[in-house]
C-alpha cells in the first residue's frame, strides 16, 4: 500500500477541496477499464504460457487470501490525506474502506472531534458490496496451504555457474577514421536459450537483440558467426560514433563487457578563425593565427613558403615554429612573403593553408655609380636600384624634364618582389647629353629620386713607333789613305815649286786634280750612305748589324773626316 499525503495551505477554501473530490471522482472510470484490462492480461488461456503451466492452473484453481488490514492517518485540519492501494492477488478482491472507531493513538477528545468534523477524501480505486470480502475468505480453507503452493510453483532452478554462458574473448577498443566502417565483436560461449544485446552505454540506446536491430541507424547491423561470435557493423563511421559500447548477456545477474570506439578525424584548418592575407606598416607588430580540428587534435607548424627564416618573439629565429600564434614584432620589408599554416596529427592527409603577409613602406633609392664618364658617340647606360610596396610608378628626368623614349633614349625597368632596377641607355652620346640625371620612383606612402652626373671624356691619340733597324750589308765605304811619303813628297813639291818659280803653274795643277778626285770620291761615298739611309723599314730588323760592322763603319768615318780637315 502507498500513502500520498499532500500538504494544503491555510488559504485553501473548502469549495477548493471539494472541486478536488470531484475531478478524482470523474477519474475512476478510467482507473476501473485500465484494471480490468490488467485482469483480462492476466487471465489468457494456459497455451499462450506453455513455459509455466502449473503455476497457472494453481492460480485459476486457488486464490491468494487477501490480507486485511488497518492503518491509522493522522492529518491536520488543512491537510488532504490521498491512500492508495495496490493489490496483488488473482483475482482482484472488491475494495472498500471503513472508518476505525478512536483509538488510543488520538491525543485527546477535542482532536478526535475536530478530526470527525474534517473527513478525509479517500480515492478508492474499486469499490464493491462488502460481500464480496466474505464470499473470497470462505473459499480460501488454509492459507498456509495456498503459500506453500505459490511458494513451489515459483521456485526458479538453480544453474551452476560452470552451465552458465560465458564470454571467450575480451572485447577489444577499436580505433577507425572517420568515414570507414567500424568492426565490434563480442564472443560467447555456451549461450543456451540466452540472448546477446548490444548497447551504446553513453546514451544507455539498445542497437540489437540477438539477430535484430532495435535502433534506427540504418549504418548498424549484426551477423553471428561460427555460432559465438557476435559482431556489430557501423558503416560510414561519423565522429559522433566515438564512444562506449556494452555486449550484454540477459543472465541472472546480468553479464557484460564494454569496448572502446575510437573515432580518428583528418585535421581540417577552420577558416574564420584562421588569418587571411594581411597588409601592415612596416615597423608594426602583426600576429598570424591558424585554427584547426580533428581527432587527435591536430599540431600546428608554421614555415615561410621559401624556406626564409622566420622571426621568433625572442628575436631569434628559425625555419619553423609551433603554435597556433605567430607574433613577429617591428615587420620589415623582409619579412614579406607567403607563410604557411600545416595542421598534421598522424592522420593523413596533413593540410596546410597560405597566408600573404604584405609589407606596406615608402620608396627608397640605391645608386652604386652617381659618376659616369662617357665619349662622343659613345653608348652609356645608367642604372638605380629602388624599393618599394605597393609597386613605385618609375621615370627618369634631365633638367626637371621626363625623359620621353627615342631611339636614342630607352629606359628600362626589371622587376622582383618588391625590388626594381631601372635602367637608362643613351646611345650615340653628344656634346649636350652630358650632365645630371635623375631616377625618381614613386607609390601611395611618398616618393623620392636620386642622381647621376654624366661628364665628358676627351678623346686623345696615341701612336706607338718604334726605332728604325739599318741594314749595312750593301753600304760601301771609301777611305781615303794618306802616307807619310805621299805627305812628305807633296810638300817638298810644294816647298821646290816654291824655289823655282818656273814649276809653280804644274804643281798648283797636280794639287787641284788631286784634290778634285778626292772630293769627287767623297762625295760619291756620301751619296751612296745617303741612299742607304733612306731604305728603312719599320718593325724589321737585320741579322748582319753587329757590333764590329758598327765599329769599323764608325772607324772609317772618323778618318775620313781626320783627312778633311788635314787636306784644309
């Protein structure tokens, strides 16, 4: 029996309390077919329980004696006393309640007379003559007898536990990625007339009972092979598989054992909360962020896309970094450039996604030759480095003049990343092409140019010679020899033509032919030397000039000049 007791408040009206009684009274019909519907359950014919055939025919025979009893409620005046009553026995007994006249257990007259005043509402679920009470305890003729009949009908069998069914192998944890089909199997022996559940322990979810799927999941299905073995398939496994599972034996007690499912997940780099291209200022700091998901959780490494270095928060740095933050402080123009996100955790494929990070900076300009000479006709080329992001628009000047291309000016730009080298070439260099140029490059952030001064180179002329190489071979030299006799016996001609003066007209016409056919010889000598003279060459040389030819050229020359100035 179970007694509801539902405390009232002091405000609570007797119209209240009887409104109550009268909505529990339009229940009872309802309560009366449901019990009747039970007794009709409880009354089908002996085939349909063909596993306890005695234990029924005892009870349609006999009658479990009802027992009676009474109980003593005591209430406040504002409390509402529900009793309600289960009854146990084949068939159900009629039910009705009597008011007990006062007992002891009441404290004193006024509170037994004000608990006449206030009845309780009773709920009775089936109420029926008295009766009927009498005509069920005259057919029960010993009670004791009809408990020992109960007692022996349901008395279960006892089966050893080596007779019971028992599990062959542990169920293993399995581990599968996310999409492939997962494999659990339980092995039993000995199973009888027992049966094998399959269980999801988490969400407490019966998938299968022996060879039948109960859940709904069209993924799930069971097979039995080699009469042990009881094995639940999960096809196209999803991350939400991940979890516990129990294979149960319906034993008394019940038998089970639980395996993990392990659901492995591919990383998956989220793209909201992962950085995109980002542009700064050169000289600010910047933190490039990467999100990733998967099971294991995913490891995330950051590299430059051409193996530059990468700058760490601690000023150093290197190929590669972990962590789903990397913070470079003071950017610079050098580290522009593509970086990529790699999100790896055993599970193939590893994945990666490219972030640009744009170095935003003003023009600069490097010249390495700010002087440059160049001649007349001359080709020249001027050349500038420059650096800028954005790209510069670039131009060279002469005299606060762009310099519009020509045939004979042609400007030139190369471009790579953000390094640019311009490149002026003037061909055919004249007089008024000499003097400043300048190469300006400009962008959003400023602009700015620098200088180049081209001056002029004279020509000069420059022209080897080399010493003339005489060649003697055919030169011949004439000496003219003078003896003492010829000296002395021109001068006693001399001295006797002087004493006889009939003698002085032929010996002054001897001393002139002399002295004509001498200078005839000289001269002829002379001319000879001179012609020789005039056949040189450049570049040639003669293997018969030596030092004794020299000499003994020199020696005649000197006698010959010794004689001349004897003869005057």
């Amino acid at each position: 029996m179970k007694i509801k007791i539902f405390p009232l408040t002091t405000e609570t009206t007797l119209a209240q309390r009887q409104l109550q009684h009268r909505q529990r009274q339009r229940q009872l019909p309802q309560q009366r077919q449901q019990r009747q519907q039970r007794q009709q359950k409880q009354q089908q014919p002996q085939q349909q329980q063909q596993h306890r055939p005695r234990r029924i025919m005892k009870l349609q025979r006999k009658h479990k004696m009802p027992e009676i009893s009474s109980w003593l409620i005591v209430v406040a005046a504002t409390v509402a006393a529900i009793v309600a009553f289960a009854i146990c026995c084949l068939p159900q007994p009629p039910l009705a309640l009597a008011a007990a006249a006062p007992s002891a257990h009441a404290q004193d007259e006024s509170e037994l007379h004000h608990m006449d005043q206030h009845q309780p509402d009773f709920i009775i679920g089936e109420s029926e003559e008295r009766d009927h009470i009498a005509h069920h305890l005259a057919e029960m003729q010993n009670k004791e007898e009809l408990l020992e009949d109960i007692r022996d009908d349901t008395a279960v069998n006892v089966i050893p536990e080596k007779d019971l069914p028992k599990f062959g192998e542990l169920l293993q944890n399995v581990t599968v990625p996310v999409g492939r089909e997962a494999v659990l199997q339980c092995v039993v022996d000995n199973l009888q007339t027992y049966k094998i559940a399959w269980l999801r322990v988490d969400t407490q979810t019966i998938l299968t009972i022996q060879n039948h799927v109960i859940t709904k999941n069209h993924r799930m299905s069971i097979t039995h092979a080699e009469k042990r073995a009881w094995i639940l398939r999960i096809r196209d496994v999803k991350e939400a598989d991940k979890g516990w599972y129990m294979c149960q034996i319906n034993t008394d007690p019940m038998k089970s054992q639980v395996g993990f499912l392990d659901v492995v997940v591919p990383p998956d780099i989220l793209d909201y909360p992962t950085s995109t291209d980002m542009v700064i200022r050169e000289g600010s700091n910047v933190t490039l962020k990467c999100a990733a998901t998967g099971s294991p959780t995913p490891t995330i490494t950051w590299r430059r896309e051409g193996g530059e270095l990468i700058p760490l928060p601690n000023g150093a740095e290197a190929v590669a970094y972990n962590g789903s933050f990397l913070t470079i402080a003071k950017v610079n123009r050098l580290n522009m450039g593509a970086y990529l996100c790699i999100a790896s955790n055993g599970i193939p494929p590893t994945v990666s996604k490219r972030v640009m990070l744009i170095v935003h900076f003003p023009p600069m300009i490097w010249i390495q030759n700010q002087l440059v000479g160049a001649a007349l006709a001359q080709n020249i080329t001027l050349e500038c480095q420059s650096e800028a992001y954005p790209k510069s628009i670039n131009y060279w000047m002469k005299n606060d003049t762009i310099i519009v291309p020509g045939e004979r000016f042609v400007p030139e730009t190369f471009e790579s990343g953000y390094k640019i080298t311009m490149r002026l070439t003037i061909y055919d260099v004249d007089i008024q092409d000499f003097g400043a140029y300048r190469c300006v490059a400009k962008n959003s952030l400023g602009d700015t140019d620098g200088a180049i001064k081209l001056y002029h180179i004279p020509q000069t002329t420059t022209i080897t010679t080399m010493a003339p190489t005489v060649s003697l071979n055919t030169v011949p030299v004439v000496v003219v020899k003078y003896n003492k006799e010829q000296r002395y016996s021109s001068n006693s001609n001399q001295n006797t033509n002087n004493n006889n003066p009939y003698n002085y007209n032929n010996n002054a016409h001897n001393n002139q032919q002399y002295n004509n056919k001498a200078q005839r010889t000289k001269t002829k000598t002379m001319d000879q030397q001179s012609s020789a003279l005039n056949n040189v060459y450049v570049g040639a040389t003669s293997s018969l000039w030596n030092s004794q030819d020299h000499h003994a050229s020199s020696t005649a020359r000197g006698r010959d000049h010794q004689q001349q100035q004897q003869h005057h």
